[in-house]
C-alpha cells in the first residue's frame, strides 16, 4: 500500500514545481513589461503634474555665463584698442619734430607703427578692428599730406572723417533713431524693439550723443589750430583728443547707458554686445 501513496507525493510535488515555474515566470514577464512602459507612464506624470518643462530644462543647453562689465569693456578691445588707433599719430608727432620737420620720414614712421601693430595682432591671433580703421585713416593722411607737401595736411582728412560722424550722429538723434540703438537692434536680431522701450530709446540717444560731442569738441579745437597754422600745438591735440578723449567718451557712453537702463535689462544688452563682439551668439 506504500507504493500508491509514493507516487500521489511524487505527482504532488512535481505539480508544486510546475506552479512555482509558471509564477516565477509570470513575475519575469510583469518586470518586463513594466520596464517598458516605465518611459511612458513616467512621461505621462510629467505632462499630469507640470514637471515636463523641469525635464527639458535638464536636457537643454546650458545658458552662457553671464558676463561683467570688465568683460565688456575687453570685448570693446581694452586699452589695446586705444593704442591700437592713436600710436602712428603719436609716432608721427614725434618723428616730425626730431627730424626736423622732416615730413616723409614722419610719414613712414607713422605708416610703418601702424603696420607693425596691424601684424602684432595677427601674430597673436587679436581682433584687427581697431587696428584696421586707425591703419587705413594713416594711410589716407599720409597720402593727403605727401600730395600737398604741407605737414598740416596730414590732419586734413580726420577733420573730414570727425564732420561725417557728428553728422551721422546728430541726425540719427533728432530723427529718434539713435544709431547706438540701431547697431544694437541689428547685431541682436532684435530689430527695433529697443525703439518701444522708453527706457533702451533715452539709454542709445545719450550714448550716441555723447559721440556726437566726441566728434564736435574735435573740430572745435582742432580746425582754429589748422587755421592759424599751429602745427605743434594741433599735433598735441591730435594726440590729446584722440586717446584720452575716445577713452572719457567711451566711459560716458558706458555710464549713461548703464544707468538709463534697470539692472536686468542692462546685464541683457551687456550680455548680448559683449558675446556678439567676441564672435558667439548669445
């Protein structure tokens, strides 16, 4: 009778097994497919609770550090950029009154500082735009005057060039299209925005304006001095109104800008100038 009752244990026990199979089984399968929905149920949850602009803030771009003011003024070109523009001037000046008043060789020195400076940029792998304005302005100078044989005559196309920017200047004021407000719109994409903010339109017109005052406190100065022939005392005002001056006019325009706008839309158009001026995109 032993035998029968063996054989019902052993019938048992592989049905035990057999169960056991199938629930482990079915518990692999429920991880599975839990596994693949976990995606979209968790996507699902984002959108019912809000959290879904949190999750594409992780993924996206990292915004670009913001920049300070001493950033800005670097991106403008620094002091560089003042010594970049008024160096052949200063070396012409120099050169003219040692020699002399011997007028080519002031002209090749000037024409030659320039270019140096031009190929020191180069090398060290820095912005030529100051360089290539105050460069070209020499070679147009030393050309007028090798012309005319007259020294004075080398000043004779910055008078030119400072009446055409006061000029510009003025005019973009008076028609309220400050041409600060303008470049701004244009480098920024944003085009004339700034034009429907009061607070960005009285910023650009006082920051323009006080270039505009740059350039005419220039001729006021500078053509009576031509005039009477002064050359010397002309030379030194060459030199004078063109470094300090550009630098106390930039400074202006810096501070009346600044504090035209709110803190936060000056730190914006900061932002901008500055990462446009070093070649990104902000």
């Amino acid at each position: 009778m032993a035998e029968p009752t063996s054989r019902r244990d052993e019938a048992d026990d592989d049905q035990q097994a057999e169960a056991g199979a199938r629930r482990h089984l079915d518990e692999h399968l429920d991880e599975q497919l839990v596994d693949m929905l976990r995606p979209e149920v968790e996507a699902a949850e984002a959108v019912l609770t809000g959290d879904e602009d949190k999750d594409e803030a992780k993924t996206a771009e990292p915004a670009k550090p913001q920049t300070t003011d001493k950033d800005f003024f670097h991106a403008l070109g620094g002091w560089g950029a003042l010594l970049d523009i008024g160096l052949p001037w200063i070396a012409f000046l120099i050169v003219y009154a040692a020699s002399d008043h011997d007028l080519r060789l002031a002209l090749i020195v000037a024409v030659a500082c320039g270019a140096a400076v031009a190929v020191l940029r180069i090398l060290r792998k820095q912005p030529l735009r100051n360089v290539a304005g105050g460069f070209v302005g020499v070679l147009i100078s030393a050309w007028v005057a090798n012309r005319t044989g007259n020294a004075k005559d080398v000043y004779l196309p910055g008078f030119f060039t400072n009446l055409a920017y006061f000029a510009l200047y003025s005019l973009t004021v008076l028609f309220r299209w400050p041409l600060f407000g303008v470049l701004y719109g244009v480098i920024t994409q944003t085009g004339t925005a700034w034009r429907r903010d009061p607070a960005m339109l009285k910023g650009f017109t006082r920051a323009t304006l006080v270039f505009a005052g740059l350039f005419a406190l220039r001729l006021i100065v500078q053509v009576p001095l031509y005039l009477v022939d002064a050359l010397n005392a002309l030379g030194i005002a060459k030199v004078g109104m063109g470094l300090p001056l550009y630098a106390l006019a930039l400074w202006l325009a810096y501070a009346v800008l600044r504090g035209s706008l709110p803190p936060d839309k000056w730190d914006e158009a900061r932002d901008h100038v500055t990462h446009l001026l070093r070649g990104n995109r902000k």
